[in-house]
C-alpha cells in the first residue's frame, strides 16, 4: 500500500512524503485520522491493485468516513486507474533517469500486475534465470502490462505477430519450451 499512498499524495520520490506532499494530499483527500487513510487505503488496494468491484460507502462514526469524490472517479474507470497507477509507479522508480533497474522493476510488477494477472511470475522468474536483461524503459513498462492484460497464463491467445519486444518474445520462447519439456507424471509411472 506505501505505492498507493505515494500515488495519493502525489510523492516524487521513492520512500519518501516531503511534509508539503503529505499536507496537500492528505487535505486533497479530506483526511481527519489515519484510520481514515487506513480505510481510504484499503478501498483503493482492493479496486485499483486487486480488481474488485468498487466498495460502497460504509456506515461510519462521525469522522472517520472521507470524501470519496476521487474514489468515485477511480471506481467509474477501474482500468484508467490502474493505468494511472501503474504509469504513476513507472515515474515514481525513475527519478533521475529513462529507464529503471530490472531489479526494481521486477518488485514493482510483483507488487502491482500478480495480484491481477499471474503470468508476471513466470515472466518474473524468466527474467531471474536469464540474467542478462539490465533495465526497463517506459515503452517495455507499457507493454507488459498490455501483454500480460492481453495474453492467457497458458499462452493459447498470444499472438506472435505482435510488436512485442524482444523481452516478451524471448520469455514466450522460454515458457513453451518449458511447457513442451514437462514429463506428463502418468506416462513415467506407466500407466
């Protein structure tokens, strides 16, 4: 949740909130305590990162509800949210340069895309075994989010012809011949 937050308060560092950033965003939000935040948080998670349906108003103490103008917003175009999200943490990671480290990017993808699309850990571990891809630039950014909203976890719909980039088309290459590879375990036991 610490992506979501620095996604609400509009942080243009990674790890940090200056006091300016937390103040405005915290009044943008109408935010009176931090559970309220806690609450606003976890609405957020749950529509935006996980893909649920968007929360109704709960019924709560004098306080502690907030102004959930923006979380309307959010909830009528769930996907434009996760993709001003998913472009807010691309920006987020990269302050002083074009790309970001596949390290970083890989946290990133495990943190924001496998909640809702589980073929970012085969694309994952792909990446950590292979070893020789260095960065992410905004264009590879875009197209694994599109890749893997596009594209069964089995691969049945990928569609080779694409533009993909040489990543995605080496991690396809890799996941089939994994798949082709697999001893199926009721021919080894003989039956």
């Amino acid at each position: 949740m610490p992506l979501l937050l620095a996604w609400q308060l509009d942080s243009h560092e990674m790890g940090k909130i200056s006091k300016e950033e937390w103040m405005k965003g915290t009044d943008a939000l109408r935010v009176a305590s931090l559970s309220v935040l806690a609450n606003i948080l976890e609405d957020l998670n749950n529509l935006v990162v996980l893909g649920q349906p968007p929360a109704q108003a709960a019924k709560t103490q004098k306080g502690s509800s907030y102004d959930r103008a923006r979380y309307g917003s959010y909830a009528a175009d769930s996907r434009k949210a996760f993709l001003s999200f998913y472009s807010f943490c691309f920006a987020l990671a990269k302050p002083d340069s074009r790309n970001i480290d596949m390290e970083t990017a890989c946290a990133l993808w495990s943190v924001v895309l496998a909640p809702q699309f589980p073929l970012i850990a085969d694309v994952i571990e792909f990446i950590n075994a292979n070893g020789s891809y260095k960065g992410v630039n905004k264009d590879l950014w875009s197209m694994m989010l599109e890749f893997c909203r596009d594209t069964q976890p089995d691969l049945s719909d990928f569609e080779a012809d694409g533009a993909w980039p040489s990543i995605i088309d080496d991690f396809v290459t890799w996941k089939r011949a994994q798949a082709d590879n697999e001893p199926v375990e009721a021919a080894a036991d003989g039956a």
